[in-house]
C-alpha cells in the first residue's frame, strides 16, 4: 500500500525459524514503480525467454489503461495462459480467447492449485501482496 499502513506481527513471531521451502521468499524482487526501468524490462525479458512454463495472471488495471489488446498479444507471442485475478472489478482479458484459462478464486490453496507447475507468474495490473 501507498498510504501509511499498520502493520501487527505477534511478539514472538521473529524468534520463530521460518519453515522450510519458503527460501525463494528471501530471492523474490517486487517493483511498485507505474513504469519500469529499461534494466528491469530486460531482465524480465530475459526470464520470459528462460522460462519453460510461464503463466500471466491480469487485474482490472490492464482494461483501465486500455492494454487488453497488448495482454493478449503477449499471451499470444509467448503461448501463455491467461488468468484473471481474483475478484477482479474490470475483464482485462478476452474471456473467449484460446489462451483465457479462468478466473482465480479468492483463495490461496486454490491459486496455488491452479499456478501449480509453473515457473514464472507475470502479474500485470493486480494486486499481489
């Protein structure tokens, strides 16, 4: 969030070990900036073209800045499923479209059920975190 946030973590939760599998956490890098720097487009240039199974998922964003038509072409070009974020307030992507999958519910064991096996998720106008 952009606006001050409160934030409560209980007392002895940072004297607690993390459990495993959670290592590629400590990795991940998250960009908030409206237009990414040249260096960060060619390095997710770079990880689209290493990627064996990537996956785009799009929020109601992508149809407020009118991008529909580059979202598909990016599924298109790249033979990427489409996924819509969960609950969604805008259809940022053709529903009819060979590489529409659905949309993602609203719940974190689901999500992973349905990203499972995927090596790169592309968020593109929805919130994440």
């Amino acid at each position: 969030p952009r606006a001050p946030v409160y934030l409560s973590i209980p007392y002895d939760d940072w004297a607690q070990p993390a459990p495993a599998g959670v290592e590629h956490l400590a990795a991940r890098q998250v960009s908030g900036a409206a237009l990414p720097a040249p260096a960060l487009l060619a390095e997710l240039g770079e990880r689209l073209s290493r990627s064996r199974n990537p996956v785009l998922v799009l929020g109601p964003d992508v149809d407020g800045a009118n991008a529909n038509g580059l979202a598909v072409e990016l599924a298109e070009k790249l033979r990427m499923p489409a996924w819509v974020a969960p609950s969604a307030s805008r259809c940022p992507f053709p529903t009819r479209h060979a590489c529409f999958r659905g949309v993602l519910p609203a719940a974190i064991a689901g999500i992973s059920r349905l990203l499972d096996g995927h090596d790169l998720i592309l968020v593109v106008g929805a919130p994440v975190f």
